[in-house]
C-alpha cells in the first residue's frame, strides 16, 4: 500500500490511456538554412550544404549562439554584430 492505498494496476491503466501512441508523437519542428533551405538539425553551427554560419561562440563562456541573437542566453554578455 505504497500508493495511498491503491493498486499499482490503476496508475499503469491511467498511464496508458495519457501517453501517446508509439507513431503519434509531434515531430520536432525542422530548421532550415537561412541562406540555401535546407534542413539543418539544431546543434549545427554552419550548413552541410552551403557553409552558411548558423551559431558563433559568446566571446565571454565560449557557448554557441545562434548568429542572430543580441545576448547570450548563458552568461548575458552582448554579442558583437557577426562580420
């Protein structure tokens, strides 16, 4: 009687019936290459296709940012205008 007094077979039924489906999970939504379209993965820091510079590293801890940001979400330093 761990569970407040209920059986374990009441979570596993409740579980069941709240979890998605193996199949109908939401995709993550893919990134694209500002420059040529094609499809980057997150992580990336330039294009597979086109070399295109998608994150540089804050000057301050050295984490990748995404080329467009103004601040570093890690350490709040201001990021420089990429050349």
């Amino acid at each position: 009687m761990c569970c407040g007094g209920h059986s374990h077979t009441r979570h596993t039924a409740h579980q069941e019936t709240h979890d998605p489906k193996p199949g109908t999970q939401v995709a993550e939504i893919a990134q694209s290459c500002p420059n040529c379209g094609s499809p980057v993965e997150a992580d990336f820091i330039l294009c597979p296709r086109c070399g295109t510079p998608l994150k540089r590293s804050c000057p301050s801890c050295h984490r990748a940012v995404n080329v467009d940001w103004a601040i570093c979400p890690y350490c709040g330093s201001t990021l420089e205008e990429s050349a």
